[in-house]
C-alpha cells in the first residue's frame, strides 16, 4: 500500500509542478511533468486495484487505514490533475492577453 500513496503523491506533485510551471511560463516543461505524473497515477491505480481485487476476494483483514488513505491520496491526484488542466489553461490565455 505504500507504493499507492508514494505514487499517487509523485503524481499530485507533478500536476502541481505543472501549474507553477504555467505561472512562469515555462510552457515546454509541463508536457514532461503530466507525462511522469500520468505513469506515477497509473502505477498508483494499478496498485490500488490490486489491493480492492484482494478485498473482492475476501482476503482482506477489514478495514485498514491504510488502504482508506489509499483510496484518498488517489482521488486527491486525480483531482488536481483537473485542477492543473484548467489553470494552465488559464495561464496561457493570460499570457496571450498580455502579448497583445
């Protein structure tokens, strides 16, 4: 489970390194950070999937924080993900704004 919340934290920090990147306008280095956040979130699913695919199968021992954690750090990543998407695109309409 350890790899679900280290992964999908690499995944948040990039989408967030993404933004700061948009403020500055450093347009070429967001595509490598969605692209390395994108593999860290899918790592992350993929993990996470595991782990439900074990509780489908009963061979969970109840409720663990853990995995509760989990399920959050990965709806966290994917929602600044969105966050991240909309802001840039902010960021460049500024900076276009502001080339007139």
């Amino acid at each position: 489970m350890g790899s679900v919340n280290s992964t999908v934290g690499t995944a948040r920090s990039c989408y967030i390194e993404a933004i700061q990147k948009a403020k500055e306008g450093k347009w070429e280095e967001i595509d490598e950070l969605f692209k390395a956040g994108d593999e860290a979130f899918n790592e992350g699913h993929d993990a996470h999937m595991g782990l439900l695919m074990k509780e489908a199968e009963g061979k969970s021992e109840g409720v663990n924080l853990l995995l509760l954690h989990a399920e959050d750090q990965l709806m966290s990543a994917e929602g600044f993900k969105t966050v991240a998407l909309e802001m840039i695109d902010v960021y460049k309409r500024l900076e276009k704004l502001e080339n007139k």
